[in-house]
C-alpha cells in the first residue's frame, strides 16, 4: 500500500468514526423533536402567545386541562373541577393536591392567582391577555387548593381562556421562584408542574429537558429526555429522520408521499389551518370597489379551490367556504356548510357580477405577497389568487413584502382594499369567536377586517350569553352572515403533515392548535 | 510602526463610529418590531406598554447615546424576541462560527495548497486543467445548492455524516466543507499566478542551476514567497466567513452568527442586529488591522508610503 492510499484509508476510518453521533447511537430513551420554527423561543409564557405552546406544554400545566381532541379535561390540569355561581360571574376551581413544582415547592391558589395576574400584566403579550384583562375583575384564593375568579360580566368562556386548548394564560406558574429570582432568571431558567423539567436552551439552536421522576398526569414518564431542535430548512429535517437523529419532524406537503414510500409514518393534522384572505378596511370602514358585496362575491367566484388544493398545497388541502369558519367550532355551535354555500368557481358569473357592479373593464387591486410560518406556501398562493383575478379582468399587483411590513399596513388602514392573508390555527368554538372577536368585530378596531354593524351585535351577544344553545344560534348566524355578504376570502383548509421515526409507535398529535401533545407520547 | 498602527487604529475606530450610526438607523428603517411579539388583537394601549417597557418610546437621540453608552461596557441591551441579554447569544453563537470558520479555513488550506502549487508546476497540463476546474465550481456553484446537496446525499442517503447541528467534530465537515469550497477557489487562484511568477524569478533559477532538488526548490523557495498575498487573502476571508455564513448555517442548523442576524433581522431586533453588525464590524476592522500590521512588517514601502 503506498503512503497515499494508507493515508485516504485513515482518513476514511477517522471520518467513519466520527459519522455517528452520541445522541444518534443512544437507546430510545430520547425523543427528539425537529421543527422548522420555535417563533419567538421564550420559555416564559407570559411573553409568547399560542405558537410557542409545542414545547412549554410538556415543561408546564394548565389550570384547565384539555384532550388531544381539544375538549376541556377534569384529568388533564391542574384544577381536577370547576363550577360556576348561578349568575355566571364567580368560577370556582378545585386545585389538585400535591402537585409540586420543580423546585420541590407545592403548587396552591396562591400560584394560580399570581400566574393569571401576570399573564394579564403589562409586560404581557400573550393572545388574549387583552380580552382576559377586560373580563376579570378579581382573583380570589379562599383555600390554598381553591381559586374564585369572579368577572365582570356573566360568561361561559373563562374555563376555555385558561385552559390548554387556547394560549397560554392558563399556566400555572411557581410564584416564590418567580418573585425570589426575578422574572429574567424565570425566563432563562423556569420552573413548572409539567412532566419536563427545563434543562438547556441555546437560542436558535435547540431547548433540551429532563424527565421528572414521577408525574401527576403521565406518571413517569417514557423518554428520559426531550429535546426540540431547531431546524429551519426541510431537507435537513429530512436527512436527520433518515438517519435516526429526530423522531418527530414537520414536513411539507409535498414530500409526503416520498416519505410514506420510504416507511415513515405520516401524522396528518386534519384542517389544521384555514388559509384566508381578506380586504384591508380604511380608516372608515370598506372602501370602493369591495364595499360592494357583488364585487367581493365576484372575487371569491374567481378562485378555484380545488386546483390551489392540489396544486400549491400537494392534494393536502380542502375547499373552504365560510370566512373565517373554523371547522373544529363548527362541529361545537351546530353549524352545518351545505352544498350552495361552497364557492363555484365560476369566472363568467363574476365577470358578470362585476359588470352589474359597473366594473366590467375591471379594476386595480393590490395582493400583498409573504410567507408564513407553516404557510412556506405564501407566495405562491398569492400568485395563484392574483392570477384568477386577472382572469376576470381584475388588474392584479403584486406586492412582495414580509409579514411584519403587511400588518403594518393592516392595522394602520394604510392600504385600504388591498388584500392580504393568513394561516388561521384551527379551533373550538370559544377560540373561534375569540377570532372573531380580534378581526370580525368593529370595536377591535386595529385588527378588524368585516366592519359589519349586524356582526358587531351578535358577537357583542355571545360574549354575555350564558345560555349555551343561545350562543350556539348567534355563532352560527354569525357564520350565516358572514358568507352571505361574502365578508372574506375563504380559500383551503390544509392538513399538516408530521413525520415520524419508524420506532416511534402510536401517536395522536391532536387538533389543540399549536400543540402536539408529545406528553401523551411520553406516557408508558 | 507605532504610528502606523495607532493611524490605523484610528481609522478603524472612526468607522466604527460610523457604522453604529448607521445601523441604528437601517435597524429602524425595517419596521416596527412590536408587529411580531403583540398578539393580533392588541391594543393601542398595549402598544404603548410595550413600548414603554422595551424603551421605544423614546427619543432616538437618547435610545442611540444609551445603546453606545451600553455598547462600550460590553451591555448590548436584551433581545426583543428572544427577551435575553444579547451578550449572551453572542456568547453562545460567536464561538460557534469562529470554529466553523476555523474548520472551513483549514479544509481550504488543505485543498487549495497542494491544488495551486501543483497547477503552477505542472502549468498547462491535465493537472491545471483539474485544479481549474475544482476552482471554478467552487466559485460558481451557488453555496446553497451545495450545501443542500451534501445533506441530501452525504447525509441524509448515505448516511455517511451529521445533517445538521454543531454536535462533535463528525457535524463539521459538511457545513466546513460548503463555505470552504468557496474561499479555495480565490485561494487556489492566487496561490497559482504567484507560484508562476516566483518560479520564473532569478533566485529559483539560480537555486535549480546550484542543483537544489525540485521538490525543495517548489515547497521551501518558491511556496515561502507565493504566500504573502494568500495570507491576506486568508486573513480576510477568515472574518468574512465567520460573518457571513447565513445560509450555510440555514441549512446545516447551525447556531452561529450568521443566523442570528437573520433571525435578528426578519423580527426587527434592533439590539440583536446593532449587537451582530458592531461585533462583526469589530472583527473584521481587527483583522484587517492584523494584516496591514503583518504587511507593514513584512513589506517597508508600505509603513513609510503612510
């Protein structure tokens, strides 16, 4: 063997050696989670809303526990029952006993009380600390394992607000620890109930945690360890399954059925999200041309939801109908979408709408293009709506801008009429009139998208209802009138597709939006 | 010399000086960066909380005299999205890209030496010809493309090497190997054309004439000479990668510098992208600094042509 050929030989050998990793050769006591974003990477749950919940769920408990199926659970968190008084003003929670915090101290009503006046703080920017802020008019701990919060006005939605199923207002977080160390020591090192003890976060990179011995809600737990990394780009994510080093990755649509035929299990999150469009209102409202109800049914008739189902979104994909419909609400409050409220597509209807609207030499309309996490598909899904409208004669411009500079101009009413979008998590029915309530209502103001004084009164309606079959009539009016004046875009709903490892076993990722419920994969 | 470096000194800090101005401003020009952290339906009271609470509400004159004031005891400020001292993740990623910029040097140095050297002595044959070639591609190829074939192969088919993360030294190859692919082919390049122009100088002729065996002649007489410019070159380029390997670090989820710019910059993190500009600013002005010092000290014209 000459020098050269020995010395590619030991190079190989060093480079064989080094191939596989540690964490790659260890035994299954790990389950390592790849994701393409971490959103803000906070662990505080006071600073983030809903999408930071795929990793402080396993670290941390709710006050209302949920099923993967999203519906509240008297086993699932940390208030084993709750009632209200007659009036609907005073709930009552029933703390669990002996549920202890990763530094050894007892969870009580004390914790709860001062979790939920800091998730309503003003440091605060969780999803609804705003509407939580408004409702609540005092906190009250008459026991160390009960809690009262008595609100303003009668409502049903306090459960829900903090449950696991919506943000993360519910969370129960260790008062002591928190008012000892300060809330910058919580936010690099925090302590929850959760089955996972937080462990390492290198920022950009990866979040690791520990398995407590022994918890409450899961027993002890079936993976020592947990760690969600970070990995931005697919093919990675992809290279990392195949080669062992992650159990859990999301993918995109169209590398499913690759995937499948490769053996990985493919765990698809039904309508996960609905993909949905709106016009920007002006300072005053709707402005010309779609204030006119016949130009907006125009522009919805355009679309062909089933060539964007299949095209941009893989076949993953189904025909949407009701703006800002949630089908996970729909199947709460009763509502049924019939066969004539799907949209047709139908250019020579909207041509002809548009031309009794007196625009039958069309119109200009300004399309902003940007992408979304979990919508990678952004762009191209503008190009498609853009590319419809010009088809009925609408002159289509598209704007490329990222997300942050589109919703400047949203809630600054700086570009009335033009039309944006967005991926809207999937929910119940409270987190669906919370939607509502932040861009279908007028009083919302900044965020509100409809501008409709029969909307504003029924959803001013629903949250003072009491009744349950009452507020089920005036969500399922809302999504009547809704579709009938054509108060939106809707297009697809998408399913999300995760991949597995081939050792991973049963999963049920759930329908909780931004939660994937990898506790329950922990359970033994 | 001491008034050469302090001159230069000089120089670099004014253009620090510079620069913070004006990525205070371009920090700003992106937008406003309570438009990713407030939820949808946040008031304009709570606008006002957290701008407030983040210092935004005051006046810019004093927002940059306090992120200066910070910046010279080394206080960066916190991170708006990731709400942690940005000293810290500078901490945890900047020696993360100085050792892949390290790998990456070394895995250039160790292609483009023997490549170039080779080249100039065997000018015009098939083994220019190659190296040429292994120059040219690095140079063209996108780094992207390379990057996220290497995954897709070396990786994730074969199975040969990590995908992604700095995890053990097995993590650096593929990412070192992307960036270092690029910088071999200028390195390559100037270590040829000045192995050629030494080769044919007086004194290897001479050396050859005395009998000096070749091999000595190319690595020790020649090879001493042809590498003043590569070093510099390699000098520059070293900082150039530990700041600019955004997508390397994309697709290899790599925590370092780069990608915390990116992140920095899509959120609007002002103290993230002040704190990454500055300290990369820094870096560059100090190496470049180190050059023109060793140049100075090699080189006497230049020292005195100041």
């Amino acid at each position: 063997m000459t020098k050269t050929n020995r010395t590619i030989l030991l190079s190989l050998l060093v480079l064989a050696g080094m191939a596989s990793p540690a964490w790659a050769q260890a035994a299954k006591s790990e389950l390592t989670v790849a994701l393409s974003s971490f959103s803000a990477e906070t662990v505080d749950p006071a600073l983030q809303g809903h999408n930071v919940k795929y990793y402080l769920s396993l670290m941390f408990d709710y006050l209302v526990g949920t099923t993967p199926e999203g519906q509240p659970s008297q086993a699932g968190g940390l208030a084993s029952k709750w009632e209200s008084s007659a009036d609907h003003k005073r709930w009552t929670f029933h703390l669990r006993r002996g549920v202890k915090f990763h530094d050894g101290t007892e969870m009580t009503s004390e914790d709860v009380k001062f979790s939920l006046q800091r998730a309503m703080g003003k440091r605060s920017t969780t999803g609804y600390a705003g509407p939580l802020r408004t409702l609540i008019a005092d906190i009250e701990t008459p026991a160390p394992d009960r809690v009262v919060i008595v609100t303003k006005e009668p409502t049903l939605i306090i459960p829900t607000y903090l449950s696991r199923s919506l943000s993360t207002e519910g969370i129960v977080l260790p008062k002591k620890y928190i008012e000892t160390n300060g809330d910058d020591v919580f936010a690099r090192k925090p302590v929850g109930t959760g089955p996972y003890k937080f462990v390492e976060q290198v920022v950009g990179s990866h979040i690791k945690m520990t398995a407590v011995d022994n918890h409450w809600r899961i027993g002890v737990p079936k993976y020592k360890n947990v760690t969600f990394r970070l990995v931005p780009e697919e093919t990675t994510r992809i290279a990392l399954l195949r080669r062992g080093e992650v159990d859990v990755a999301d993918v995109s649509r169209e590398r499913v059925k690759e995937l499948e035929k490769e053996g990985f299990p493919i765990h698809m999150r039904k309508e996960e999200a609905i993909i949905h469009a709106w016009w920007i209102l002006g300072p005053d409202g709707r402005t010309p041309p779609t204030n006119d109800k016949r130009v907006r049914e125009a522009l919805n008739l355009a679309i062909d939801r089933g060539e964007i189902a299949q095209s941009i979104f893989g076949g993953y994909a189904e025909p949407a109908a009701i703006p800002m419909g949630l089908t996970w609400a729909f199947k709460d409050v009763g509502f049924k979408v019939t066969p004539d409220m799907m949209y047709a597509y139908d250019p020579a209807r909207a041509k002809k709408l548009l031309a009794d609207a007196g625009l039958a030499g069309g119109f200009s309309l300004d399309v902003y293009a940007f992408q979304l996490p979990g919508f990678p598909e952004g762009k191209a899904f503008a190009e498609a709506i853009a590319g419809y409208w010009e088809k009925i004669g609408v002159k289509s411009k598209l704007i490329p801008v990222d997300y942050p500079a589109f919703r400047k101009m949203w809630v600054d009413r700086k570009a009335p009429g033009a039309v944006g979008y967005y991926n809207i998590a999937n929910r119940d029915w409270i987190g669906a009139y919370a939607l509502l309530e932040k861009q279908g209502y007028t009083p919302s103001k900044l965020n509100d998208t409809v501008n409709d004084p029969e909307v504003d009164g029924m959803l001013a309606q629903v949250m003072r209802q009491t009744d349950r079959e009452k507020i089920n009539a005036l969500m399922r009016n809302v999504y009547t009138r809704l579709r009938s004046e054509h108060h939106g875009l809707p297009i697809v709903f998408v399913h999300s597709p995760y991949a597995a490892s081939k050792t991973l076993g049963k999963w049920n990722p759930g329908s909780v939006m931004y939660d994937l419920f990898l506790d329950e994969l922990a359970r033994k | 010399m001491l008034r050469f470096v302090l001159f230069r000194l000089l120089q670099s800090l004014v253009a620090l000086a510079i620069l913070s101005v004006v990525v205070f401003i371009l920090a700003r020009a992106t937008g406003d960066p309570l438009h990713m952290i407030l939820p949808m339906n946040a008031s304009a009271e709570d606008y006002a909380n957290a701008r407030a609470y983040l210092g935004l509400d005051r006046p810019y004159l004093q927002q940059y005299l306090s992120f200066v004031g910070r910046a010279l005891t080394g206080d960066f400020g916190t991170s708006i999205r990731a709400r942690r001292p940005v000293i810290e993740l500078l901490q945890e990623r900047l020696p993360n890209s100085l050792k892949l910029a390290a790998f990456a040097m070394g895995v250039s140095l160790a292609i483009a030496f023997p490549l170039g050297v080779m080249a100039a002595v065997r000018r015009g044959t098939g083994v220019d010809r190659a190296a040429q070639i292994v120059a040219v591609l690095g140079q063209s190829l996108p780094t992207f493309w390379v990057a996220i074939i290497l995954v897709e192969f070396v990786a994730g088919r074969l199975q040969w090497l990590p995908a992604g993360g700095a995890d053990g030294l097995a993590s650096y190859v593929l990412p070192g190997f992307t960036l270092g692919w690029f910088v071999v082919a200028g390195m390559m390049r100037l270590l040829r054309s000045g192995m050629l122009e030494v080769l044919d100088s007086e004194y290897v002729k001479l050396a050859r004439l005395k009998g000096v065996a070749e091999r000595r002649v190319v690595w020790v007489h020649a090879l001493k000479n042809a590498l003043i410019p590569v070093v510099t070159f390699a000098g520059i380029y070293f900082a150039v990668l530990v700041t600019t390997a955004i997508v390397v670090e994309t697709v290899f989820a790599w925590p370092g510098l780069g990608r915390l710019a990116y992140d920095g910059i899509t959120s609007r993190d002002f103290p993230v992208i002040q704190a990454v500009v500055l300290v990369t600013a820094i870096l560059v002005a100090a190496v470049n600094l180190c050059v023109d010092c060793v140049y100075a000290l090699i080189d006497p014209r230049i020292r005195y042509a100041r």
